[in-house]
C-alpha cells in the first residue's frame, strides 16, 4: 500500500482559541479518518485560529505553501452567516482553482438530512498541490460534510500533487469508482427466475442473440417461391413439412432441399421456413387437391392468392430483437406483470447484475411490551406487541427479507447487545418504542455512546410521528470493511409506526436497493368531505381513495386519527398530505395522496 495522504485540521473559532477544551469538530473529524478513511490519511497536525480573515490565511499557506505540503486542509467553521464568519471569503482568494462539484457533494449530502444544510457556505478548490475543503462549524455537520467526499479524495489529492492522470485512470472509472467505495446502492448478480421479481437491474441488459434466431413462419400455411409479379394462382405439389418443433420433421434451413419455384412445403405458426422460401401463404387462401396414398399428408394443394410479396407472413431473423441490442435498461425494476422475465429469457439471459436488496430487522423496545400471542390477559401496564409484526409484514409486502429481532427491554446493557447483534446481520433495523421524552429511554443515548452512531435527526415537524429518530452505525462488514449501517426508530404508537414506516423506512430501502424514485407514489385526489387540520404541524391522513366513474380520484378518512388508534389503518390505501391551517379543508378540495396500496373503484 502506498504512503498514508497527509492531512490537515485548521479549527476557525474564536471560541475554541480562547479556551480548546471547548472544541469537539477536531475529535470527530480525525474520528472520521481514522473510522472511514480506509487507513489512507494521516492527520498530521490541527491548529486553531480565530474567525480572522489573515490568521485563517497564514496558517493554511503555512501547510500549502512548504516544501513539502499537505495533501489536504480541511477547515471547519465559520461558513454561516454570522457577521463574524469569513472562512469562505479568506479561502477563496487562495485558492488556484474551484473544484464546485466538492461542494455539491457536501451541500447534496446535507439536504438529504436538514434543509438548514442551504444556510452553510462552503467552498473547495486546489491551492499549488494541496486540496483545500471548508466545513461547517457544528461536529455533526463537520463530520457529515467529510463523510460525504473522503471516498473521492485521495484521488483529487493524488491529481493535485501532479500524479500522472494516464496511470490513476489506467483501471477506468469503475476502477476508480470502486477505490471510492460503494454507493447506497450495492450490487450482486441474480438468476432470471420468480425470485428476481422486484429487483431493479444494476446495468443495461443487451441481447446476446436474435429473436427469433431464424426465418420463422407468422402463420400456419404453405412456404413458396413467390415468381415474379407475386400472381401464385394455381396448383402445386407439397414437398416437405416443417412444424415448430424442433424434432418435427424437416424444414429447417439447415435441410439439404432447397424450396424451388413451382413447389410448397406445409408449415405451422412458428416454425422455420425450408431454405429458399421467400413468403408464406395463409392455410386460409388454399384448397386442399389431393391426399398421400396413405392420407396421412397433402399431396397438392391450390393456392388462390395473387400479389403476394416477398417476406409476406415471414418473422426475419432479430426482426423482434436485434442480437446486442438494448432490451432492459440500468435501474428498470423487473415486475411480476410487465414481462421482463420472459423477455430476458427469451434472449437467452441466465443471470443479470441487480441492486442488492437490504435485509431488514424489526424490533421492539420496552418491558412493558409483550407477545401479541401470548397466552392468558394482560397484567397492569402491559402492552401487546403491535407494531412487529405490522412492520415485518409491510417490508415483507414491499419485497425485503426481514428478521424478526423479538423484544428488548429497557436496560442499557441488553439493548445495545441486541443491536450490535442485529448490525452484524441486517442492514437496515427498524426499532419502535424508547424515542420520546420518557426517563427510561435508552435507544438514543445508546446508538450514540454505545455503539458510536449518530443521530441525523430525532424529531420531526409532522403529525403522527413527531418522535421519530435516524442514525447510522459504523460497523465492520463480513470482508473486514468498515461500512455504515442504518437504525430507523419509530414511535411506539401503532399509527404512528406504520406511517413513518412509509415515509422514512420505505423510502429509504428503495434507495438502498435501486429504485428511482424512491418513496410511495403520489396522485393528486379531492376531498370527499370536509377534513379538520392540525394547528400547528402538517398531518399525513389515513384516508381511502378511490376512482369514480368520471374517472376522478376521490379520498376519504378511516376515522379517528389518534396516533394510538389502530383502527385507523384498517382498509386505508393512502395518506393524505394535510396543511396544517386553522381552519378544515372544504369537500372538493384537492389535495396529495401517498398511495400505499392499491385504488378502490367506485364503478
């Protein structure tokens, strides 16, 4: 392995200049390179100065500058803003050149977790042979920012200190987009059988042969020589027969006869036409003449057609499909109904690369939850598990193996246990219960401390599902590499479960497995009766919807819509996405639905 890159960490605050200890960016950052660099970097030195334009300068020419540089400076703090916050201006005439798709990434990477992320100002380019990259000033958004580009930056880095560009790109952009890590999507290769259903294919999927591989008949008929002027009136003898089957007697262009003008051979829908043959005349447009002695054949047979063309009723050889054609495209997701399977077997396809699908976990937390089976009532407190096997039935519908993770109580020891558990088997775990206010819970106090998680989001401006929590994980996968893992907790109120299930684990799998777009799909509907709103938050309604005769989609709400009502999702096929506003929505108004199931018909 080639020597470790060396980094940099210039921390801008004049906070943590007056007092150090005050500072956490430095930690998490060199935690990231540590964690997830791939044993690549080496920071070799962190300094910090106050948000003054010329300290930020001189220390970062400091690194650049030298006779031997760095290979990169990252900077963290003073992106905002904040009067006070010139890290931005102070790099940027430093810099020789804009390297904007840095900052793409990082901006990319932040909006998928906070829309506060369009706040930050960060800027990257080059300086002499050195990779400069300004983060924010927060550990969390420092630490994402990084995590988003450090899989591209040894090879910017390597480019910058004048590595040859022909001998980096030798192994091609694959080749390179592999040293970059995996994406959120991985992949495998999967045989063309019903277990493919539901995988969205990794690559484009051309045709490794024609279809049809011969000359084949459209109908059942007679094969010709049609003469000149296309007039086939008249009698003529049979002189072989050639069925679709490939043991069915002859025909075939492989045959020594050859068809010549003034002769026919009988021929069935799909079989190959004899050598020579240039049309086939339908069954329809003849008259049988005579019989075989032993009336097991036709011995001759009148035509009445006239004006026939060549090629008249023939499939050409790749007339259907080209060989090397196209026939699937990358991110196509093969159907149960959409004939995909047929199609690749009908070229001949074994195997195709797919988007690896996610194996998910579901677990429940709480002692105060029990089996949903269990035999005998229920003692005081005690609360039958719902949401498990609701949650394992919805990834399972979606097309996701599940492993049901059982229950784990509420003690540190045994959650964090269960969950290292789980991270080495799933890749994906949904937890319900311990994520609101509550003293006794522990799930994010342990996803953060216990297993060095963290937590991009624990609440959420919505109604039902306010406590809602994602992190991810970083754990060593089977090949000893490190990779994250994510950990979707979800309320402990059953509607509340299964909706954020839809709008955050669901999406999230189709991410994770190829699908584009991800997420249910939405349909523009209209209210069939008035429907009240939150004051305060946006509230996703569980509503059926439903088409009427006039071919206009209608919704209408289950019920009650208390986040601890079960009822409520009982037959709902949709969820409404509700404004919140003082006032209710009047019947007729048009709203977006989230279709999670099928549309009822009103017909």
């Amino acid at each position: 392995m080639s020597a470790p890159l060396k980094a940099a960490i210039l921390i801008v605050s004049t906070t943590a200049a007056k007092d150090p200890s005050t500072d956490a960016a430095d930690a998490a950052l060199r935690d990231v390179f540590e964690q997830e660099g791939g044993g690549r970097w080496d920071v070799v030195e962190s300094k910090i100065v106050s948000d003054v334009t010329t300290q930020i300068q001189r220390q970062i020419t400091l690194w650049t500058d030298a006779t031997e540089p760095v290979n990169l400076v990252i900077t963290t703090g003073g992106t905002g803003f904040a009067v006070a916050d010139q890290t931005p201006e102070a790099v940027s005439v430093l810099l020789h050149k804009q390297a904007p798709g840095l900052v793409h990434g990082m901006l990319a990477s932040s909006l998928a977790v906070t829309p506060f992320a369009m706040m930050s100002r960060p800027v990257a380019g080059v300086r002499n042979q050195t990779v400069i990259i300004t983060l924010p000033g927060s550990p969390k958004g420092a630490r994402e920012n990084l995590q988003a580009v450090l899989k591209t930056l040894p090879h910017a880095c390597l480019q910058a200190a004048g590595a040859d560009s022909r001998a980096l790109h030798s192994g091609g952009v694959k080749k390179l987009e592999l040293e970059a890590g995996p994406t959120t999507a991985t992949t495998t290769t999967a045989r063309v059988s019903s277990a493919l259903i539901g995988s969205v294919l990794a690559s484009d999927i051309h045709a490794p042969a024609p279809v049809p591989a011969f000359r084949a008949s459209i109908v059942d008929g007679y094969a010709v020589v049609v003469p000149p002027g296309g007039d086939m009136r008249g009698v003529y003898p049979v002189v072989a027969v050639s069925h679709a089957s490939a043991s069915g007697g002859g025909g075939g262009e492989e045959d020594e006869k050859v068809l010549k003008e003034g002769q026919i051979a009988r021929i069935t829908t799909g079989a190959p036409l004899p050598a020579g043959a240039t049309a086939v005349i339908m069954v329809e447009d003849t008259v049988l003449v005579s019989k075989t002695e032993d009336g097991a054949e036709e011995k001759e047979v009148e035509i009445l057609a006239e004006g026939v063309r060549e090629g008249e009723n023939i499939r050409e050889v790749g007339s259907d499909i080209a060989e090397g054609s196209r026939v699937l495209g990358k991110g196509e997701q093969v159907t149960a109904v959409g004939g995909e399977i047929g199609l690749l077997a009908a070229v001949g396809v074994g195997e195709v690369p797919v988007y690896a699908r996610p194996v998910v976990g579901v677990l429940s937390t709480g002692d105060e939850i029990v089996e949903h089976d269990r035999a005998g009532g229920l003692r005081l407190g005690e609360v039958r598990d719902t949401n498990r096997p609701t949650l394992i039935a919805a990834a399972r519908e979606a097309g996701y193996e599940v492993l049901d993770l059982g229950i784990a109580s509420d003690k540190p020891g045994t959650l964090e246990e269960v969950l290292r558990d789980a991270l080495r088997r799933v890749d994906l775990v949904i937890t319900t219960g311990g994520v609101s206010m509550g003293e006794l819970d522990l799930l994010k106090p342990t996803i953060e401390r216990a297993l060095g998680g963290t937590i991009h989001f624990g609440r959420v401006a919505m109604k039902p599902g306010k406590p809602t929590t994602f992190a991810t994980v970083p754990v060593k996968d089977n090949a000893g590499e490190r990779v994250s893992k994510v950990i979707f907790s979800l309320p402990g109120n059953p509607a509340s479960a299964l909706v954020t299930f839809h709008l955050f684990v669901l999406p999230s799998l189709h991410q994770m497995s190829g699908i584009s777009p991800p997420g249910l799909p939405r349909v523009p509907v209209v209210l069939s009766h008035d429907f009240p709103l939150d004051k305060v938050r946006p509230e996703y309604h569980r509503a059926i919807v439903s088409v009427g005769s006039d071919g206009v989609l209608s919704a209408t709400s289950t019920g009650g819509q208390r986040s601890s009502k079960v009822g409520s999702l009982k037959g709902a096929n949709a969820l409404l996405c509700m404004p919140s506003g003082p006032e209710p929505l009047r019947k007729g108004a048009k709203v977006e639905a989230l279709l999670m199931g099928s549309l009822r018909s009103d017909l």
